[in-house]
C-alpha cells in the first residue's frame, strides 16, 4: 500500500470518528426535543460509525501502517426539525459514500487488491445507509402534520440497536 493510499484511509478513519460525533450530537438534539427514540436512533447510528472506524483502524494495523488520530470540527447542534436532521444526516451520509468511492479508485490506481476488497464491504454498507436516511425522510414528508404517525416512528426506533456484523 503507498503512502497516498494509507493516508486517504486514515483520513476516512477519522471521518468515521467525526460521523460518530456528528450522530452524536443528533442525538443530542432529538433528546432536548423529548424524542427519545429518534435520540436512540442516532446513539445507534455513532456506534455503528465508532465500528466503521474500527475496522478501519484494524485494516491500517494489519497492513503495516499507523493509523493516526487527528481534531475533530464541531458538528451542526441545532436543527430546524426532526425532517431537518434527517436531511442533514443523508447528506453526511453522501458524503460519506463519495469518500469511499473516492478510496477505490485509488485503491484501483494502484492496483490494491486487499484494499479494494475490504472497501467494498463499505461501499456495499454505503448503499444501505442513503437507502436508510431517505426512506425516514420519505415518511417524515408522508406524516410532517399527522403527530400520532410520528410518535409511531418514535416510538419504533427506540427498539433499534447495533449488533457488530460476524467477519
């Protein structure tokens, strides 16, 4: 692995600290709004974030590089509405998936193979969490007026939880 490439993967291991933060401080929002499953919804979504660094902390280790922590930038802490937060949340998560994507071609530049293989567990997760974001979004817009409906989705993702993938 050269030097670029072990360094846009470090750089995406602290990106995926910074979503934990951001998730975090969702959750915070919701919390301040008493929606306590919606608050569940994003603690779950940092612990899967803190995961995602994880694996990617390990892979660094594993190939003979140092990961390496850098500073963290303040997350957005005030939001509009839950549909607000959403919104916010689906962008990071493009984002997100830009950076991957941005990984494997360098990955393929540099014909990477061990590299491109893990990152395709990413990519592949990527597609799960935008499908995620903008399915809640689309039923946000289907109940904004209807207060028993959101209560519902509240309710819902106060069942959430994170349960590591097997490897």
């Amino acid at each position: 692995m050269n030097d670029k490439l072990a360094a846009s993967l470090n750089d995406q291991m602290n990106f995926e600290f910074y979503s934990a933060h951001v998730y975090l401080a969702m959750a915070a929002y919701c919390s301040g709004q008493s929606l306590e499953g919606f608050s569940n919804f994003f603690l779950v979504q940092a612990e899967e974030e803190r995961f995602h660094a994880m694996k990617i902390y390990k892979f660094l280790n594993d190939r003979g590089r140092r990961a390496t922590l850098q500073a963290m930038g303040e997350p957005k802490n005030e939001y509009g509405s839950m549909l607000d937060v959403f919104e916010h949340g689906y962008r990071h998560e493009q984002q997100n998936t830009k950076n991957f994507y941005h990984l494997a071609d360098l990955a393929l530049d540099e014909r990477e193979h061990a590299t491109i293989y893990f990152l395709k567990w990413f990519i592949d997760e990527q597609v799960e969490e935008e499908a995620l974001f903008d399915g809640i979004i689309q039923k946000l817009k289907r109940i904004e007026s209807d207060s028993n409906a959101f209560y519902m989705l509240d309710a819902e993702f106060a069942n959430r939880s994170f349960t590591p993938p097997a490897e």
